[in-house]
C-alpha cells in the first residue's frame, strides 16, 4: 500500500466491486429488467457513485470485446471466401450433379470473368440454373463432392448460406436466371429435352464396373463412344449433334463470295446425300455416315433389363387444352413441353427418331441462312435492288388514360419493315466496314378484337406501299428481296403467292424474290423493333392525346 502510494489497493477495490457489479446484474425478477444504480447501491452496500463507474467500465469492455468479434469474424469470412472461390467456380460447371446446377446457354456469347483457379480473365461460357432458390442451390452445393472437398483442405471449415452468396455474386457472373423464350423451334427444343434425359443415363447414374464395360465395347469404325456421345450431349447443341452423325463438311466451291477482309471464301456444307439421301432419295442412306447412325452404344446401354426398364422424367412437347372452341367446334389447343414418365428404352427410340428429323431440319437452317446472307451481299453488284426483313408486331391495345369498371381496349396490328440498301465499304478505325442504309418502316392497322388481323391482306397492302416509297428513293428500282418466316395465314398461303407472281401488274419492271424462313427460324433485327412505337403510343396517351 505504501510502496505503491495506494494505487493497487484502488485497482484490488475497484476489481472487487466489479466482479460483485456483474454477480448481481440483473435482479432475478420475471421481468429480468437490469437494476437501476439506487436499488444496486441498496442490494451491494457500494457507493452510486462507484457502481456508476463499474457500469461504464463493463460498457465499455463489452463494447470492445464485440468489435473483436466483428472483426475476427470478418476476417474469418474473407478467408473462407477467398479460399471457396474455386470450389464453388467450378461446381457451377460441373455436368455430374443430378441435377446439375447450370446447363450450357447456347443462344448467347461467352461472358469474360477471372477464373479463381489462376487468376487470369477468360471467357467463359454463358450458363443458365437449374436449380431454382437460393436456398436449394446452397443445399446443392453442401451435398455436392466439391464442399466436401473444401472441408477436407481447410480443416473442415464451413461456409454459410452468406457468405456463399457472397462468392456466387462475385464468380457466378457468368450464370443467368432462365427466361421464357417465344417462338421456340420445336423440333430442336425437343432434341434438347430428350439430350438431357439420355445424357445422366449415359453418365452418372452408371455404375463404375456398368461404365466399365460400355467403355470396353468393340464398336464399328466411326461409331461413336460412350464418352464421345456423352459430351456431345452435355453441349446441349443440336448442331454439334448433327455434325456428330454426318459426313465432314466439304467445301462448295461454286459458292464461293469475296470476304472485304478475308477474301475469297467457300462455304463448307454437309453432303445433301446425309440430309435427304443418295440423289434425295431417302430410303438410300449415305454410306459415309451410315455407321455412325447405328448408335450401338444405345444398345449395349439397353442390354440391361433394369436400365431399360426403368422409369425416368422426360419434357415432351404436347398438345394443351386452352378455354374456346374452334371453327370446327373442337377444343382450342397450343403446343407446349410438359413432363412425362417414359422408360428409358422408350426414351432411346424417340432420340433416334427426333435424331432423324433434326439432320434435315438443321441443314435446311444453315443452307437458308448462306441464302439470306448471300442476297444481302448481293446489293454490291446491284445497286438498284432493297433487302427487306418483315414480320408483324404483336398486337397493341390502345387503353384510354381513363377508363370505366368492365371497359374494352381498342386494338391495332403493327407491320414492320426493316429495308436495306445502298451497299457500301467504308474505313472505321482502321478496318474495313460493311455499312448499308436501314430504314425500318411501321405500318400500323386498326382493329376492333384482338382476334389474328395480322393476314396476307395487311402484308401485301403495306409492302406495295414500301415499293412505291423507294422507286422514290432509289430510281431505277429493279428487285426486291423480301424474308419473311413461314406462317400460313400471312406469307404461305395461295393469296400471297398469286401478289407475288402478279407484282409486274402493279409495279412494272420491278422483280420479286419472296424467301420464307425454316419453320421457327427467323429471329432478327426485325423482332421488337415496334415496341418503342408501342410505348410512345402509350405515352401519348397517358398525356392525353388520345390515339384516333
């Protein structure tokens, strides 16, 4: 005490009174409300004065010791982060899960991201989930083997639903929700349904010795492997599956074009012979891809009874009942997938068949798709010539700013033009440049139901229309390249042909080439441009300028 100038007998007394502070913080009560400083100094026998101290002591170490936590937390987060980056990476790309996390986006383009394996920026293929909530992907992710073997290198640490979400916004950027798509190419969707059904029976769900012996078949020269067929369904491309089943391509040398950059290029098709047969005739296959069509593999697969037998999932494309009759007094009905229970030796049966329908339709696709691009080239020997690109918008309702309880819209249909011409080259930083003028063009007609007014009748009204405004524009006119898609009721119909075949009537010395697209194949330019007019319309009437 007097060594010390009494200074530890303060800091003994006050640790005392402390401890005798946080043994009596709260009263006991069944309320459990913390004590005020007079009922502490009457329980305690301390001064006010001192318990006020003590209690600014003990806010204080509380408040210190949470920032340490805060912090130890935040550090351990980061580390936790920092180190699940791959794992996670890569399980978002794995093809093995069941189901698997992502699938292949075929219709969009690569995303640039750093892959956390080396740190360096690559572009990765755009993918699309498969599983639904958050919560089911990080339920995914726990039971998948890439956590398991996270755990394993860094001592088993766990990673929390948080962070977790935390590290797919930063390296799943590449992976998108799924989307409805419209005007949806059946014969390829399907194609798709049933590569995603084969594909687990194929992989995963075999067994080691059962993939063993599948890989250990003797198969015929050019047939493909388990592991061959395998990845090409995991692309989900039916493109590359068709390649897959045909011939090389081979260069067509008689179709050849100038490239402004590359020069002289000459496309490279599929054999005719592998789509429609030798000289077309169907029942003749071609030999040089005759054995790849034998999928042998399949059969060794459905060799086993348990396999073939079994029941599995399927998304088919079926007809679907919906409210209304037709003409004819049935039931209106639409296509669209739902799902179905199939064996899988039903489900190899389909695949062969869809396999079949989708190497004629893919080639059809590619071939109408030079023909497209080859017209458009064409404006550079034929400066008297426009390219057009048509289709209808969808239907607008022209709803007033007020209206009653129980009110009707008025409608209208949109056709849209997108027309070019005037080919030219041009220097743009450096490199050489395919520019055209394009002008798109609306024609908007008026309709009291929102029944299909979108006919041959509109079509051929508003295109005369775009004949006279660019033998204005561009005298001398002399062609017109029309594309449109395949819908019976607007452009294949004999109404349209016969305006087609009598165009030198109503515009002399002017020439026709009217090409309509494969079937659910005409996606372009042309798709959406009305929905800016749409929502001016809207606007204006909002604005009180009521539409006519």
């Amino acid at each position: 005490h007097h060594s010390t100038k009494g200074c530890r007998t303060t800091d003994a007394q006050a640790f005392i009174y402390d401890i005798a502070l946080v043994c009596v913080w709260h009263n006991g009560t069944a309320s459990d409300a913390t004590m005020s400083d007079r009922e502490m100094a009457q329980q305690t026998g301390l001064p006010r004065a001192q318990i006020s101290m003590a209690r600014d002591r003990l806010d204080d170490i509380i408040a210190e010791n949470s920032q340490v936590k805060a912090v130890q937390r935040k550090k351990n987060c980061n580390f936790i982060c920092e180190k699940a980056e791959p794992f996670i990476y890569n399980w978002l790309k794995c093809e093995d899960g069941d189901p698997s996390p992502t699938r292949l986006d075929t219709n969009a383009k690569p995303k640039k991201v750093i892959d956390p394996n080396t740190g360096e920026s690559v572009d990765e293929a755009r993918r699309i989930w498969q599983i639904n909530t958050q919560y089911q992907r990080f339920e995914a992710f726990l039971n998948s083997p890439y956590y398991a073997a996270f755990q394993d290198q860094y001592d088993n640490r766990t990673i929390g639903s948080t962070s977790f979400q935390k590290i797919l916004d930063k390296v799943g950027t590449f992976v998108d929700n799924p989307r409805p798509e419209s005007c949806v190419d059946e014969k390829v969707s399907q194609m798709v349904y049933y590569m995603d059904a084969l594909c687990p029976e194929l992989g995963f769900r075999l067994t080691e010795g059962r993939r063993t012996e599948l890989d250990s078949v003797m198969l015929d020269e050019g047939e493909l492997s388990r592991k061959e067929l395998s990845k090409v369904l995991q692309s989900r491309s039916v493109y590359l599956l068709t390649d897959a089943f045909c011939c090389e391509k081979k260069e067509r040398y008689e179709l050849e074009y100038e490239d402004e950059d590359k020069g002289p290029i000459s496309p490279k098709f599929t054999p005719i012979s592998c789509s429609y047969g030798v000289d077309g005739d169907e029942e003749r296959k071609c030999e040089g891809c005759k054995s790849k069509r034998k999928l042998s593999i399949l059969d060794h697969l459905l060799s086993n009874e348990e396999t073939a037998s079994k029941k599995i999932t399927v998304t088919e494309w079926c007809d679907a009942e919906r409210q209304g009759v037709n003409k004819k007094g049935k039931k209106n009905k639409q296509r669209e997938p739902r799902p179905t229970e199939i064996t899988v030796s039903e489900l190899v049966e389909k695949f062969r068949k869809q396999l079949e329908l989708c190497i004629p339709h893919i080639a059809n696709i590619r071939w109408l798709s030079f023909v497209r691009q080859k017209d458009l080239r064409s404006l550079k020997y034929n400066k008297h010539a426009i390219y057009i690109q048509t289709d209808f918008g969808s239907t607008m309702s022209l709803r007033a700013a007020q209206t009653k309880t129980g009110s009707v819209d008025d409608h209208a249909v949109i056709d849209n033009f997108v027309v070019y011409s005037n080919y030219r080259v041009k220097e743009v930083e450096g490199k050489k440049k395919v520019l055209y003028d394009v002008d798109v063009l609306h024609f908007i007609a008026s309709t009291l139901t929102k029944g299909k007014k979108a006919d041959h009748s509109t079509h051929n009204a508003a295109l005369d229309k775009v004949i006279d405004i660019y033998k204005e524009k561009i005298p001398g006119l002399k062609l017109v390249i029309i594309n449109t898609d395949n819908c019976p009721n607007q452009y294949r119909c004999r109404q349209n042909f016969i305006k087609i075949a009598s165009i030198a009537e109503r515009h002399p010395g002017i020439e026709i080439w009217h090409v309509l697209a494969v079937v659910d194949n005409f996606k372009g330019v042309h798709d959406g441009v009305s929905q800016h007019l749409q929502s001016r319309i809207r606007r204006e009437e909002l604005m009180g300028n009521r539409t006519p």
